[in-house]
C-alpha cells in the first residue's frame, strides 16, 4: 500500500500525542511534560495543570494563524476556555499573536 499525503497527515495527527507521551517518558521527564504532551489536544483536560493551559492556547494561536497541520482562522482566541483560564485580554491574545509572527521571522532570518 502507497501511503499518500492524507495518509501521512492523518497518522501525524492521530499519533503524536501517543508517541510525544511515550518519548517523554521513556526519557524520564517529568510527568507534568508527558501530561501535556499526551492531553493538549484533548477535550476533556486538567484546567488545573498551568503549563497545560499554556500548551493548548499556543497550539490553538498557531491553528488560527494557519501554522501547523491543522488550520482554523474562525477560531476567536480571546473567546476560548484557555484565554479565560489564563487571565488574557484580547490585547495579550493580539501581543501573542505578533510575538508568533515575530519568532517565525526570526526563524526565517537564520
């Protein structure tokens, strides 16, 4: 069997929370990185886990701003449970956002 592109991207999508889990473990980190890595794209997740909250609303800043392998730009940051959680205002979701762009330029430049 040929894997094609959709292939590829959904086992990517479906597999690296299991795999990230894994490693991480594996490697002795602490159990509050493999948490994250097992849980960030999970509906149901400790809101009480700070770096947790933190992960997910990156992921969902760099999904609106079309940055991975999945894309959303109908997602309102400002409006989701992680902004709320973390205290953000729309100008600190705004400044999250620019400081994403900045470090891609960044990126860029190197």
């Amino acid at each position: 069997m040929r894997l094609n592109h959709e292939m590829i991207h959904q086992a990517l999508t479906d597999l690296h929370t299991e795999y990230g889990y894994s490693l991480l473990k594996h490697w002795n980190f602490p159990e509050v990185y493999f948490q994250v890595a097992q849980e960030h794209h999970r509906g149901n997740y400790h809101s009480k886990n700070d770096l947790l909250v933190i992960i997910r609303m990156a992921n969902q800043t760099c999904r609106k701003m079309g940055i991975g392998l999945v894309s959303d730009s109908t997602i309102i940051l400002a409006a989701t449970p992680e902004a709320a959680l973390l205290g953000l205002s729309e100008i600190a979701v705004a400044e999250l956002q620019i400081k994403i762009e900045d470090s891609l330029l960044l990126a860029d430049m190197e």
